[in-house]
C-alpha cells in the first residue's frame, strides 16, 4: 500500500527529512505541509506527519511573554507557528500518527498545553546548541525503562545529536516524559496514558544521526513509518 506523509516546511533543511523518511521506503508519498504553498487541506491526504525543527516557538503560543527576551527575534516565524497550529488541530483531531523532531516536540507540547524553557544556557543547563551549522553536539540520554520509547528503541541508554537552544519546561497534561540527558533536559515525550493515536516526540535529530544503526535513528522512523500504514488501512 502506497502511503502519504506530510512534512512540514522547515525551509532549506527539509530534504534531509524526506530522504530520511524515503530510506524507509521509496515509494513513499512525501507533501511538503506549510504557509508558504498554502497548502492546509493536503494534510486530509496525509497518513502521517512529520513536525520538524526549526524556529523558536512564539511564547505567546504558551502564555509566557517574558520567553521573548531569551528568544532569537530572527528565528522566529509567527506564520509559521499558526499553520502549524491548524495542522495539530487536524492531527489531534483525527489521531493522524504524529513524529515531533526537535522544535517539532515542542510545538506538539504548547499545542496540547505545555510550556517551554526559552533559552538552556540561561537556567544555568548545559550549551545543546549545534556546534555550528552542520555539526551536531552529541551527549547521552537516560530513556525510563517501561516507557514506549525504551520498546521502541530497544535500549534505556545511548548518545544522542543535540542542536537545539529551548526545551519542555512544563509537560502538557497528556503526556510524560519519557527521556532526559544527563543534566536533567527532557528528552522525549509520550502520552501518559497510551491510547490508539501514535505519536513519538524527541527533542533529538534522528534524520541527522550519523550512525545509520543507531536505535534513536531507524527504530524511531520505522515505527513512525508503521503506524501511518496502518492508519492508512483504516481510511
């Protein structure tokens, strides 16, 4: 069964998504979701969405007005986040399977409630920036043993990329944590109570980890890729 997945527009860095998510298999159907195409109503179409990284997240998304100050007022993209909004609304609403990579696992967080810590550095935690463009930080991650991300990756430790400067301050109210570097940053998010929408959020970048064999890297993909072909028979 040929499947659909929608990747949201993140700009120059989209390609590598697609090629990540083509690894699994070729024939899929990629649509690039975002403002630009105006291009909303694709996602009926869509048997999985893919939120990818990219900008901060307007704090007003999260009701805390003071996070503007420790945001990049250049990395930021309003419009954006308002598409996205609609896309989550969409997804939640129809249990569409959902991947949150990086900014993408914020954004589902504020959406169903959460909130975020604006800038790591400024909360005296350790730089998770990218080193500089094109190169990944790297550090361990500690995934709790009876979550569905230790089923999904088969292991409870590991190394992990690492480019992002915000993280999950508060966790939305349906969801839990699932994994934390080694200085206490969340790592991962999950429902709280499973149920039958599919939905795997990592602040980590699989489609860049450069180890193919990594588990952080092709598990999260496949089981991504798996729960839109299901959904897809439901259709």
């Amino acid at each position: 069964m040929k499947i659909t997945i929608g990747i949201t527009d993140c700009g120059e860095k989209h390609p590598i998504y697609e090629r990540w998510i083509l690894c699994q298999n070729k024939d899929i159907e990629i649509i690039k979701l975002g403002y630009r195409a105006d291009n909303l109503k694709e996602i009926g179409r869509c048997n999985g969405v893919l939120l990818t990284g990219g900008e901060d997240v307007h704090p007003r998304f999260y009701h805390k007005p003071e996070n503007l100050a420790l945001c990049n007022p250049d990395f930021m993209d309003e419009r954006r986040d308002e598409f996205e909004w609609k896309v989550c609304e969409y997804v939640f609403e129809h249990k569409v399977p959902l991947l949150g990579i990086c900014r993408g696992l914020q954004f589902a967080n504020v959406f169903l409630g959460g909130t975020l810590i604006a800038d790591i550095p400024s909360i005296g935690k350790n730089n998770h920036s990218k080193y500089y463009e094109g190169k990944d930080r790297y550090h361990q991650i500690e995934v709790f043993p009876h979550s569905t991300l230790a089923s999904i990756t088969g292991t409870t430790t590991g190394e992990i990329n690492s480019a992002h400067h915000q993280s999950v301050d508060e966790p939305a109210e349906t969801l839990v944590i699932n994994s934390l570097s080694e200085d206490g940053i969340v790592e991962g998010l999950e429902w709280k109570t499973p149920n039958n929408h599919s939905l795997t959020l990592v602040q980590w970048h699989p489609e860049r980890i450069e180890n193919f064999q990594n588990p952080y890297n092709n598990r999260i993909r496949e089981v991504f890729i798996q729960a839109a072909e299901k959904y897809g028979l439901q259709l």
